[in-house]
C-alpha cells in the first residue's frame, strides 16, 4: 500500500510539474498573441489615418487645380482683350505699347509660375519634364525687367 501510494505521488507531482511547466509557455503564448493583436490594430489605425490624409491632400490639389484654371481663364481673355485693343489701332500711343507688353510679360510670368505651382504639387520629382521650355525665356525676360 506504501509503494502505491508512493507511486501514485510520484505520477501526481509528475503531472504538477508538467502543468505548472505549461502554463509559462501558455502564458507566454497569450502574451505573443495580445502583442500580436495590438500591432496589427495600431497598424491598421495608422493605415487608416494615412488613407484619409492622403485623401485630404488630394482633395486640396483638385481645389487648386480648378482655381488655377479659373485664373488661367480669366488671364487669357485680359491678354487677348488686350492684343484685341493692340489690333483695332489704338496702339498709336507708345504708353499704351509699353503696358500692354508689360501686363503680357506680367500675366505670362503669372501663368508659368501658376503651372510650375501646380506641377511641383503633384509631381514634386519630375516636375521639370513638364515645363515648357519657353516658359524659362519668359521668367527671364520679366526679371531683366525688373
């Protein structure tokens, strides 16, 4: 009956150890997982926001791509009014020669400075393949103005 008992302690501590052995690594399990759990929620969290800035970031360039193209507008029919105005004679005084060459230069200037604005916006790295190589001319030309 001793021995039994002896035996039977014997399996019973066995089985304590194994319990108390796996519950370390149990634990060290759930641990891995929560770790696991709370990276992929900051992950997506931090996918999310950048999702919606970038979205806030495109929504400001389609702003200000129409607004450059209601300037655009609006600074192409005052230089044809005045090329118009140039044509129908009036251009006998000098002075009005000199504004209107000058409110050319000016509003062309405007209008490259606007484009390469735009350009540099959305193509920050390549932005120079899409200028127009006359435009350099008329930056130029309106700083020896100056």
């Amino acid at each position: 009956v001793d021995e039994e008992r002896n035996d039977l302690s014997a399996e019973s501590s066995t089985k304590l150890l194994k319990t108390t052995e796996s519950k370390p690594s149990q634990v060290t399990e759930t641990e891995a997982e929560m770790k696991k759990k709370k990276r992929l929620e900051l992950n997506r969290k931090a996918a999310k926001e950048s999702r919606e800035r970038k979205k806030k970031r495109i929504e400001a360039l389609n702003q200000n791509i129409v607004m450059l193209i209601r300037e655009n507008f609006e600074l192409r029919t005052h230089n044809e009014e005045l090329r118009e105005l140039i044509q129908s004679g009036s251009h006998e005084n000098d002075e009005a020669m000199d504004q209107f060459q000058s409110d050319n230069a000016t509003l062309r200037l405007a209008l490259y400075e606007c484009v390469e604005n735009l350009v540099h916006a959305r193509f920050p790295k390549s932005a120079s393949l899409f200028l127009a190589p006359g435009a350099i001319d008329i930056k130029q030309e309106k700083q020896r103005e100056k």
